[in-house]
C-alpha cells in the first residue's frame, strides 16, 4: 500500500532547538550533529518477520487445504485470470518471448499485457518456481509471501528511520502489511498487496536531500525502485507518489527553513531518478499505450464513480475476525479499502489529538488523512449505501484527464490505511517513551536536528518525567491500540472447490488436433463473465494452445478499453444458451456465422467438457456443427473441414 512515511526527524518538535544549536554543514542543515550507529537486525526482528510470515499462512490456509482445485469464493475469475498470469510468465521465460504482449488468450487478436495488471515484476523472476510446481501453487505462495513481505519492508522503515521501538514498528508494520483494505484485495487480486518495494521508495524519496548523502546514488537507486515497480503495480505507484507529494508539501510548508536547505539536493536526485526510470520503462509504458491492443481510457469511465461509502470508515471489514458479511451487502458495493471499525477510528483520533502538538509527523499523517479521506468519496456522497444528494471532489474533475480517467476514487482510502498504520507506529512509540515512575528521565524522540538524518543522535529531555500518578498511561494506552487493532486480524480467505480441467486437456490428448497456428475452442468461450474452467485450461497446459476470448482489457472499436473480448454470434449465442438453460431455435444463418467465427478464431477443434450445462450446450453445438467425437472425457468437434 502506498506508505507516507515522514522524515524521523520530525518526529517530534523538540528537534528544533538542538537543531539550531548544531553546526551547519553544507547544506546548513545540522550536519554536525552526531549520529547514532545504524541499528543491525537482532532477535526481534526475526520474530517480527516470522509473525508476519505465519500471517502470510493463515490467510492463504484455505487455499492450502486443495491448492490445485481451490479459487477465491469472492473473486474466482480473477484469481483464475493471475494464474494464468504466473503461467504467461513461465512462458515467455520459456519461450524467450516479448512478456508484454501474448498471443495464448483473445486468438486471433492477442493481449496488451502491459495495458493489463501483467504483474511482471513477479511473474517471469518466480517462472522456475511455475515450471516446478505449477500456477496454482506459486500464487498460494506468492499472495502470502507478498502480504508477509510488504509487512516486513514496512517494518524495516518504521524501525529504521521513524521510530525507536521496534515493538511500535511491528505494530505499524503488521498494520501496512495486513489493513483490512489489503486483506480484501487479496481475494484475487494479489498486484494490490505486492507493496513490498513501496516502503523502500518512500523512506528513499523523503531522505533524498540531507546533508552528507550523495544525490546521484539517491537518484540511481529511487530510480532503479520506481521502474521495478512499474512491473508490479503502477496504480500503487501512481497513490503513493501522491501520498510523497502531500508528505513534501505539508512538510515545506511546516518547515520551510529545512525545506529550503535540502531542495537543492532533493530535486537534483528527484530528476535523476525520474529519467533513470523513464530510460528503463520508456519503451513498456510506449507499448502500454500505443502497442498492439492498446487503448485509452475505459468506457463509460466505469471505475470513476467508485467512491468510499462514509459508513465504511467505521465497519469491520469482512475478511477479519469481527467482520460480517452482510453488512457488505448494504455499503460494500464496490471494494473494501478502509472499513476501519469505530474501535481503530476513535484510537486514531485520540493519538492525533495527543501527539500533533509535539509532532510533526503527527501531523502530516493528519494532514494524510484529511486529504486522501475527503478524495476517496467520489463524485456523490454514499452513507450507509445510499447516495446522498451531497456532490463528493470527483463531481469537479473531469473524467477525461489523464490518469485521472482510469482511477478509482475508493482506491484513494489504501493511502489513509497506510497513513493509520503510520500512526499507530507513532502512537505506540509515544507509549513506550511514557515512564512508568516518578523521578526518572525520558529520552526524547530519537532525532536531533530538523534536516540532520534518520541517524542522528537521540537527546535527553531537559526535564523529569510525569509524575507517578500518570503511570496508567502506558498500560491504558497500549490495551487500547490492541483492542482497536485485534478485531482487524485477518481471516483465512473464502475459498471455493472448481473443477479439474479434462484429463484430455491435462494429459495432451489435444496435441493431435491442434497444429501450430490454429486455436482450440473451448465451450463455453472464456470471457469476464462465463468460462471460469475453460480460462485455466490455458493456464494448467503452460499456455501449451492459444485460445479466443478470455478475461482482459481491451480495445473497442473506438479505442476505448472494454472488459474482455468483443462478442462474436457464436460466442453470444453459447452464452444465451447457457443462462436460460434451454435450445434456442436455430437458424442456417446461425450455422453459417458459427463457420465463419471459428474461421475467425482460426479453430482447429471445439471441446466441452464436464460443465452444469452441458447437455445443453452439446445439444446447441451439434445442431450448429453436426455430431461430435467422444475422446476422453471431453465431446470433440474436429471443425477443420469445415474453416479450411
């Protein structure tokens, strides 16, 4: 998720005067200030990493107890459709060719793999992983390993440059790891909880400019990160460069003196790295845009009026432990990125009250949370699933703008977990610096001066700590953080049994009757509504036979992104069928488009195999194409004789 991490030396304002008191260095920045000795992994660490590991588990269990026949209950046509990916991966690898492109699905016309969520920053490293064990097991394994390692990386950041106790960081990091919003995306969509680098470039982006760093390994390394994260998920990119933007501006404007000192250095680092990153992901985006099945924008603006219902901020999610589902039947009607609860909502507000008057980056979290809160809602406001008659920011911008036309307006609140997550890291820190006795003395946050590093030297509070009758604090505080945050453990995702593909297809029955340049049909054509068995006949074969249709953005005949291919007669035809469940009266023009449609698809065979519908749909392609084969346990059309 998109992390907003704040510079650790605005970790509190008790920086400034030790700031003012330390010798400038070049950049009159405090550089001379001492620092502290970089913090090396230790036991806690490990077991940090190990939670959040068992975490990675719990939520992928179900998947483990079939792993070859299990989907997501909520999404199995996009879990079907990142299988596939992990196997186009493998292929290409194989094969040795262009990843961005693939003609294995949507015959004879192909797929802009850059132009979809291609995920190939995961797909071709882990391809060995797919030869050896198949797509099914590296998405199991991949889903968990992202959530445990997006919570690792954000561990790492918090411990490292925010905050001093690395029971805060693993708080925070569990939190960024495994939000609600994340968990939810985690139902087949696993490009949405690969924000393992994200941490890393935003810790990177806000130390780029202190003294004593060099600019242009600032920028080659920011650079290097970025362009890899293209490969991964460019919509977490595109939020957290906007959550980068909001952290800079309200820090400049807090800070303007320290805004100053490092802009030179900030900026020359900045533009290294951006034309580092368009150098490496020149060509990709090009063909993103204008390659082969590209398009520009989607129909309709679909996902633009996708806003977060304002009662979703204070509901448990559905895949925690105090999660309900029906409760998502009234306001989950789009996706679930915030559903906080009110336990964590009135925490979080608490801390900010208690910490934005002694830090700042307190209160550019605040300032986060405001912004991305307020931009999240969409074009009208949603309470309690109904739209009020109350215009959200969204009815003021123009969904024709770039970038702007492809966002989802819900998708804006992962930037708000991430912000809370970043909270209650500060929150708990906060908590562990608090005495327990009268008498003793508190080490301030551990920073020095405003602009000197995340290693600078922690001082000494100048005065004694609270008094005993204040010892509640620290008990009372961190059973409250636990209570907001133990109901938002997750869950083991809903999964559901499918279907083997037919020993036919798995054994290599086929090979026979598909030679090279001609497609196998199967029925009913994959697409994003019907075809869930067919799309992973492609997927568990190694894309061994291309086939048409499949699950996909793709261009209309206007250029605009549509869902999936353009229908064919045929393929409207099987469909219809299939929903009403009855033969519909056919026609010798419907046998003459089924001929030329599978002439379009430059098909070799026609198979069905084991499917609810089948009687049905063996009877409607016997009367389009005359008697079939029985081989295996598939019926069989041999259509060359009739498309030449």
């Amino acid at each position: 998720m998109a992390v907003p991490v704040v510079d650790p030396s605005l970790n509190s304002d008790s920086a400034t005067v030790a700031a003012q008191a330390a010798p400038a260095g070049p950049d009159g920045a405090g550089a001379g200030t001492p620092r502290r000795p970089r913090r090396r992994p230790n036991h806690a660490d490990v077991l940090a990493i190990g939670a959040y590991v068992l975490l990675g588990v719990l939520v992928c269990l179900n998947y483990w107890g079939d792993v070859e026949h299990r989907v997501s209950s909520h999404l199995p046509t996009d879990h079907s459709w990142f299988e596939w990916l992990f196997s186009h991966g493998a292929y290409s690898l194989r094969h040795l060719e262009n990843p961005l492109f693939s003609m294995r699905q949507n015959a004879p016309d192909g797929v802009n793999m850059m132009a979809n969520t291609s995920l190939l920053g995961a797909t071709l490293p882990l391809a060995p992983v797919t030869w050896l064990l198949g797509p099914q097991v590296t998405y199991a394994l991949y889903l968990g390993g992202a959530l445990a390692a997006t919570a690792a990386t954000s561990y790492w950041m918090l411990s490292r440059h925010l905050v001093r106790s690395r029971a805060a960081a693993f708080v925070g990091g569990a939190f960024l790891g495994f939000a609600p919003g994340v968990v939810h995306h985690a139902n087949g969509q696993p490009n949405f909880v690969s924000n393992y680098l994200l941490p890393v470039i935003v810790a990177r982006v806000l130390r780029l400019g202190e003294a004593g760093r060099s600019w242009r390994r600032d920028g080659v390394v920011l650079g290097l990160l970025v362009a890899y994260q293209i490969f991964i998920n460019e919509e977490m990119l595109l939020l957290t460069a906007l959550g980068c933007l909001v952290v800079v501006a309200a820090y400049a404007v807090q800070r303007p003196r320290a805004a100053r000192a490092r802009a030179g250095g900030f900026l020359a680092a900045l533009g290294l790295g951006g034309g580092l990153t368009l150098l490496l992901a020149a060509y990709p985006i090009w063909f993103q845009f204008n390659g082969p099945q590209s398009y520009r924008g989607l129909q309709g603006g679909v996902f633009h009026n996708w806003g977060e219902d304002l009662m979703a901020f204070v509901t448990f999610a559905r895949d925690t432990v105090a999660g309900d589902e029906a409760v998502e039947k009234t306001i989950g009607l789009t996706e679930q990125n915030s559903w906080f609860g009110w336990p964590l909502v009135l925490v979080a507000l608490v801390a900010l009250v208690l910490l934005v008057r002694r830090s700042l980056a307190a209160r550019i979290v605040a300032v986060l949370v405001v912004v991305f809160t307020v931009a999240s809602i969409g074009p009208v406001v949603r309470f309690d699933g109904a739209e009020t008659t109350v215009d959200g920011p969204w009815a003021y911008i123009s969904d024709d703008l770039p970038l702007v036309e492809m966002m989802m307006p819900t998708r804006l609140a992962l930037v708000v977990a991430a912000a809370v997550g970043v909270l209650l890291a500060l929150a708990w820190d906060a908590l562990a610096r608090t005495a327990p006795t009268a008498g003793a003395r508190v080490p301030a946050p551990r920073v020095a001066a405003e602009a000197s590093g995340p290693e600078a030297a922690p001082a000494e509070a100048a005065g004694p700590a609270p008094a005993r009758s204040r010892r509640w604090l620290r008990p009372v505080g961190y059973a409250a953080v636990a209570l907001a945050v133990l109901p938002l453990v997750p869950r083991p995702l809903p999964a559901q049994q499918i279907d083997p593909p037919p020993h036919f297809i798995t054994a290599g029955g086929w090979e026979p009757f598909v030679p090279a340049g001609r497609t196998l049909v199967p029925v009913p054509i994959p697409s994003n509504v019907h075809g869930l068995p067919t799309l992973r006949w492609s997927a568990l074969t190694g894309h061994a036979f291309p086939i048409p249709g499949g699950y996909f953005i793709g261009p209309n005949p206007d250029g605009e992104g549509v869902f999936g291919a353009p229908n064919r007669p045929t393929s409207t035809l099987i469909y219809s069928t299939m929903d009403s469940g009855t033969l519909p009266p056919l026609t010798p023009e419907n046998r003459r488009q089924a001929v030329a449609d599978l002439r379009y698809w430059k098909a070799s065979v026609v198979v069905l195999g084991a499917h609810p519908r089948e009687a049905v749909l063996r009877d409607l392609m016997t009367a389009l194409l005359g008697e079939p084969r029985r081989v295996d346990d598939v019926w069989l059309w041999d259509v060359r004789p009739l498309v030449g």
